[in-house]
C-alpha cells in the first residue's frame, strides 16, 4: 500500500482513545484545516489589540495578554494531547505527515539562540558571526545524508537507544544516556534564560519569577501529552515566531529603504554602516569618551596592583561622603544616592577584586573604537598583509572561524532533540522529506537575520547615536529596567549627548527591541516577544522531553524494570521531566552565562559524544560496543577538559587557576573540534583490536544500509 493510503488512529485534532481511523491524506488534511484556522485566528487577534492599544490599552496589559494567551494555547494543546501510550508519548505515533514534521523540526531548531540571539551576535560581530548559520545550515545537510533516514529505519524511541540496541550491552546506551543528558541539560538552561528574559519584559516581573511563569507553558504540554503535545504545538509555534520575526524587519527595511525585501537590499544599507563606521572612529566625541574609559581603567588596575588599601580607603570614602552630605543637610536625593552607593560597595577584599576585574574589562572594551565592535563587512580580525603580529591574528581568527562551522555542523547531526523529531514520521522516504522542510522553514530565519542585523545597526548609528540624551525613546528606559547588562546608557563625557561608547546593548536583545527601533505600534513589540517565547518553550519543550524519555525509557524500562507496564514507564517519564524542568530553571536563574555560549557548548558535547559513534556505527558494521563506548568517553572527556581549562565562567566554577592555554589558537566554544577525531580515532582503533559485533549486529547494519529493504 503506498503511504497515502495508509491508516492511522485519531480523533478529533491530536489523536484519541476512541480511535477513529482515517487515512494519511485525511488527516493531513484535517490539520491543513485547523492550522488555517488558528494562522486567522492569529492575525485577528493581533489586530485586536492592536486597536486596543489604539485606544489606550496599557502596555503592560498587552504583554500580559500576549504571555498568558501564548501559553494558554500550548497549554490547551497539551490538555487535547494527554497520552499514556508509550508510542505516543515517545514518537507521536510516527504518524507525523513531512510538511509538519519539517515545521515542528524548525521550531524544535529554532531556540531561543535562534530568535534572540543570532541577529544580536551578527549585530555585535559582523561577518564572523555568518559562522553560526553556515555551521547550523551545513548540520541539517549532514542530517539529511548521513543520519536521520537511517536512524528511523532503525526505528528505536532514542539515540541512547539505537545504541544500545546497535553495539549491544548497557555500556553504549548508558554513556549515551548519560551524554544526551548533559549536551541537550546544557541547552535547555539556554532556552529557559531565555524564556526568564521574555517573560520578564513582557509583564515587567523580577527575570526569577518570569522564568518559573513561562515553565508552566512548558510543563503542561510536554508533561501530558509527551511527543505528541510536543509536535503540534512545535507546529502552532513555528507560525507565531515566524510572523513575530519578520514583520519589524521588514518594516524597518520599508522605513529605510522603502523595499519590503530586506533580504535583497540589506547590502546597500550595510555600506552606508561601513561608512558611518568610518566617522565614528574619528569621532572627536567618541575619542573624548574612550580617553575616559581608558582613565577609569589605570585607575581600576592601580587599585587591582594593590587592593587592600585601595578596598580600605574607597569604604572610608564613601563613609565621609555620607556624613558630610548629612552635616551639610543635603537634599534627599543626594543623601539617597550616597547611602545606595555605600550599600553596593563590595563586602570585603576579594568581592572589591572581582568588581574591580569585571569593571576594568569593561572599560578595556570601551576604549576601543565601534564599543569594541569589529567592523561589520570586515571577515577575519587582524591583517593578512600587515605586521606578523597582524598576521597571526588574522590566521587565529579565520581557524576559529572555520572550527566553529565544524563544531556547529556536527553538533547540529548529533543533536538528540533534533534527531528525535525524525523518530515522529511514518516512513523513512518521509525522514528525508521531512529534513528538506527543516530546511526550508529555518531558511526564513536565517535568510532574514543578517538582514536584520545591519538594519538595526544602520538606525542605532545613524539615529539613536547623537541624540540627546534626556530625550532617548522611552524603550531605552524600559530596557533598563529589565536588565542594565542588557541596555544601559551613561554619560559619561557629560555633554548630554549619546556617543556609541556611552552606551551597552547586548546582543540578547537587538531582535525584542526591532520593533520599538522601528517605530511599530508596541503590539509589535508583544509580538515579536511571544515569538520569542514560542522559539524557547518549543526548543524547551523538546529538550526535556529528550532528557526523560532517556531517563525513562533507556535507564528504567530498558536497564532497571524491562518488565514495566507502559503506563508505569510514561509515568516515569512524567516525573522526570517535572523534576528536570525545575532544576533547569534553578540553574537559569542564577543566570550562569550568556545564551550562546551554552548553546554552542552543547553542540560541542552533541558533536565530541554522539557524531562518531553514530555514523560509524550506522556506515561500519565492524564498529563493536567497547569502541564505541570508549570512543564517547574519550571525545566527551578532552572537549569538557578543554572548555573547563580555558571557558572563564567555568574556570571559575571548577576553580582552575593555571594560565590559559589555547591550543593552536581556537576559542572554547569550538571545543569539539578536538573531540570529535578523537572519538572516530579511539572507536576505530579499539574496534579493530577487539572482537568484533555479533553477526546480528552486522547483519542490523546491512539491513539498514539498503532502502529497498523494509523498515522494522
């Protein structure tokens, strides 16, 4: 029978117990129908407050209304989804058509790095920043080609699983559980900062708070319903997140340009940013500002030369500055602002020693032209035809360059929530389909993000730079209160007007303020925001449910209690997921790096662990259990040490104090470069120096390898 004439149980939208059966193309065209619908809905609802706001409904209103209504519907989908069924709850069935499978893989993808974060780094990097899109780009074509049709042939519920079941023992599966755990754990605390930092702007509550608010969005869908919850309401979330990320664009593009392509013109206003580069570097403002910066930083590094005294005499200073304010009968303002100076003075030496460090850095980087910013069109730090010094620069830049394209590439081809998605679809034809629909979904975004960070880059140099600054729009005001490392302005030279160097923006917000840099109606702005929200509850979403059922399926049904009831292992499942849920958020909330870097650090653990292992043993039928295991050991353990020794944030953690020392140049977010031939080294080497797999193992491999045979 071909595949559209296949049969499958549903019932009303998300599947049901009574059990209806229809065919594929039914119920393909069932959710053609409702997700028509819920595309109107979504449009008239936005259209409705925006006439709300119109009318002068509150900007705290709308962001209320847009986190609680974005929630309530993946919660509602959840509710409709609720399942006990262990193929539904770990695969949805595998009755998932392409088309929504590819969509549901993009929002899955599209974190909320993805949404938030990469136009901000593109923004903050310029042409080395392309390195995060060519790498993620380049990993779904290896996820095409290498993995993911073979995996579903295969046909397990978990990449810990097909390793188990591929080399045979517990060792495999269990390394493997435990490697999709800290990779896909590392990850989601990502996704759950972000979510914090949405939900926070959104109803102006503490960061703390919004984080534990948006998880409950989180827990009720992939709490109840598993795969399947996960998948449609991946689906309804892709829709949201793309329309909230490219209408500011393309608005700004039309208000720059009058195109309302900015994928096409971005080119033209990003020579107009080199331009405007040029004149900010001579500045005489700017070079006025960066004089003082570098002044505070003599004077930080001074007190870092000597800080006993210098902690002693800074409190004794500020103490007089208190009392004297106090016998003068000072303003109560000003007596305010000293006692809350003397308050936030570091507690005892070695608190002052690491402000002072965190201070100096700062005033290191605003010493520097363009707030420390390469130029956007430039590609590599450095010279390659000037001073060696230049040279060495130039050839360390481009290595991490091309090593971070590696790492994301074969990290995205091993990510488990990623790969998981491809466990969801009927037929392994329909695997492949499936990753050219990721491809296509995702291309919206990472076509539009370059774009959209020159012309964020255009209107902040050419419109916000210069403006007074008791007269900055308002957003800069709102920014500010939600996080100061994330958008704060200092006059610094006093002159009451805004040079670039006087103000800080992080990368983590260039896409939420697009809106308000356009001049769009702040509906927009929630818009663009419950779009965030969608691209890290999606990715959260898949990323716990990934850490579960590894946790339920592969450690307790298949390693503790073979015998458990499906009810008992979903219900398992369920817990896990509650408990792995909210350690996540308590890891989130200390607010431990930024969000690119705990991604790019997952990649880096995917690729080191899983990527070897993996494509062996789906492409060498010689590959056994002890290499394979070994070989994850080995590429895991030298990508952690690598970070661990060189990463300041986990330096710190781990207390490493030895000097840094970068191998051959490359940073430690592109730490799998080193693991990942390791692991294919150590797999080869000691598969071929030990007895080789069972013959059912080969003959599983040669099975798999043909796509005429059918799948298990």
């Amino acid at each position: 029978m071909t595949s559209r004439k296949r049969t499958t149980e549903v019932a009303g939208f998300f599947g049901s117990r009574d059990g209806v059966v229809v065919t594929e193309q039914q119920f393909k065209s069932q959710l053609d129908r409702v997700y028509r619908w819920y595309t109107v809905g979504l449009i008239l609802f936005v259209a409705g407050l925006a006439v709300l706001e119109k009318m002068g409904l509150p900007r705290l209103w709308i962001g209320s209304i847009f986190l609680l209504a974005t929630i309530g519907l993946y919660a509602g989908i959840g509710v409709m989804s609720r399942t006990t069924d262990a193929a539904e709850y770990y695969v949805a069935g595998r009755r998932v058509p392409a088309i929504y499978n590819g969509m549901a893989t993009g929002a899955d993808w599209m974190s909320a790095a993805s949404f938030i974060g990469l136009a901000g780094t593109l923004y903050l990097t310029g042409y080395s920043g392309l390195a995060f899109i060519m790498g993620w780009t380049g990993g779904y074509c290896l996820v095409a080609l290498v993995l993911a049709p073979y995996l579903r042939k295969f046909g397990q519920f978990t990449i810990p699983d097909f390793l188990g079941e591929r080399y045979g023992g517990n060792w495999p599966r269990l390394i493997g559980l435990a490697a999709a755990i800290l990779c896909s754990f590392t990850y989601l605390v990502a996704q759950i900062y972000g979510v914090g930092l949405i939900t926070s702007y959104l109803t102006r509550v503490a960061f703390e708070l919004g984080i534990f608010l948006g998880l409950g969005g989180i827990l009720v869908c992939s709490f109840l319903g598993g795969m399947r919850a996960v998948t449609w309401t991946q689906v309804a979330q892709y829709i949201i997140l793309v329309v909230a990320y490219l209408i500011p664009v393309v608005w700004l593009s039309v208000k720059q340009t009058g195109v309302p392509v900015p994928q096409v013109v971005y080119g033209y206003q990003l020579e107009k940013v080199t331009a405007k580069e040029k004149e900010l570097v001579t500045d005489p403002k700017e070079i006025q500002v960066r004089e003082i910066f570098k002044q505070r930083s003599e004077v930080l590094a001074k007190k870092l030369e000597d800080p006993g005294p210098s902690f002693a005499a800074d409190k004794l200073a500020a103490s007089r500055k208190m009392d004297e304010l106090k016998a003068a009968q000072a303003s109560v303002q000003e007596v305010s602002t000293a006692a809350r100076a003397l308050a936030t003075m570091p507690k005892d030496e070695a608190a002052a020693i690491r402000a002072w460090t965190a201070a100096k850095a700062v005033a290191d980087l605003k010493t520097q032209p363009l707030n420390g910013m390469p130029a956007h069109a430039a590609q590599f730090a450095g010279d390659p035809d000037g001073t060696p010094k230049e040279k060495e620069i130039y050839d360390t830049s481009r290595r991490n360059f091309l090593a971070l394209i590696f790492c994301l590439m074969v990290g995205t081809a091993a990510l488990p929530h990623i790969l998981m998605r491809y466990y969801t679809v009927p037929s392994v034809r329909e695997a492949r389909q499936s990753v050219t629909w990721s491809l296509l979904c995702i291309l919206l975004l990472y076509f539009t993000a370059p774009a959209l960070a020159v012309l964020v880059k255009y209107e902040i140099f050419t419109v916000l730079v210069g403006t007074p600054i008791d007269q900055l729009p308002a957003w800069v005001n709102s920014w500010t209160k939600v996080d100061r490392a994330l958008l704060s302005v200092v006059d610094v030279n006093r002159d009451n007007i805004l040079q670039l160097n006087e103000m800080t923006i992080g990368g983590d917000i260039i896409v939420l303020l697009t809106p308000e840099l356009a001049g769009l109606p702040y509906v927009i702005s929630g818009l663009v925001a419950a779009g965030g929200l969608a691209a890290a509850l999606s990715t959260a979403d898949g990323l716990l449910l990934t850490i579960a059922n590894a946790l339920g399926h592969d450690l307790y049904y298949k390693m503790i209690d073979p015998n458990a009831s499906t009810v008992s292992r979903v219900t398992v499942s369920k817990i896990l997921l509650l408990v792995v849920a909210l350690l996540a958020a308590y890891v989130a909330a200390q607010k431990p790096a930024d969000i690119l870097f705990l991604v790019s650090a997952a990649f880096s653990f995917a690729a080191a662990s899983f990527f070897p292992a993996l494509s062996l043993g789906i492409f060498w039928k010689r590959a056994n259990g002890v290499g394979a295991a070994l070989g994850m050991l080995a590429g895991l353990g030298v990508t952690t040490f690598y970070m661990i020794a060189n990463q300041p944030w986990l330096r710190a953690i781990f207390g490493v104090t030895s000097p840094i020392q970068l191998w051959w140049g490359i940073d430690p977010i592109s730490a799998g470069l080193f693991g990942v031939p390791v692991g294919f080294a150590v797999i080869v080497v000691v598969s071929l120096l030990t007895p080789p797999p069972s013959k059912e193992s080969q003959e599983l491999v040669e099975h798999v390898r043909y796509p005429d045979l059918k799948p298990f």
